[in-house]
C-alpha cells in the first residue's frame, strides 16, 4: 500500500513559516516540481558555515533528511558549483535556504 505523503510545495512552505516563527529567515531559491520535486535546504546561521541537507530514503522506515553538505571528499568543490550540477541534472529540484541556529533540530520536529 501506497503511504499518502504531503507535496513537495507543502513542505517547503511549512519549513519557512516554522522557520520566520523562530524568529530566522527562509527562502526558497528555486521552485521545482509542486508535487513530487526533491528538496534541498541549505541551512546557515547568521549567512555562515553553509550545511546542505536532503531527504534520503532509508531501508527500515520513513526518509530522512541527512547532511549531504560538506563532504570531505569534494572538499576542493564550491558549494555552488555542486548546487549548478544538481539543478542541471534534475530540473524538478527545489531549493531553500533557512539561516536560523541550529536547523537540522528544526527541520527534524518538522517531520
């Protein structure tokens, strides 16, 4: 059976209004597919030490979102550069940028 899920657009959109009630700052940087699009939240605080998180699916239960964001592997990599790659690869990608302390907890309560 099929589990109902909330739109990708629904997400986005409680993410930055939990965001603002915090007292941070949210915004979506590129619109991607209202329904189904993947989620990419670029959590900052105070416009430093960007972290970039996803949702993964996991082989035990729900997706979770995961730091993808640095990786000591692309360390030479700008974080821009890999953003450009990604939006180009898959155009239904959404994009948003929360700059409040500790936003991986915020983001966690949410789902």
């Amino acid at each position: 059976m099929i589990e109902p899920r909330l739109s990708a657009e629904m997400i986005v959109q409680s993410l930055i209004r939990k965001v603002n009630q915090e007292g941070g700052f949210g915004a979506v940087i590129r619109k991607g597919d209202r329904i189904s699009g993947a989620i990419l939240i670029i959590c900052i605080e105070k416009g430093k030490d960007p972290r970039l998180l996803e949702k993964m699916p996991s082989l035990d239960g729900p997706a979770i979102w995961q730091v993808i964001w640095p990786q000591d592997i692309e360390k030479e990599q700008v974080l821009d550069d890999y953003l450009e790659r990604r939006t180009g690869f898959d155009p239904d990608l959404w994009l948003i940028e929360l700059d409040i302390p500790d936003a991986e907890r915020l983001i966690a309560q949410m789902t």
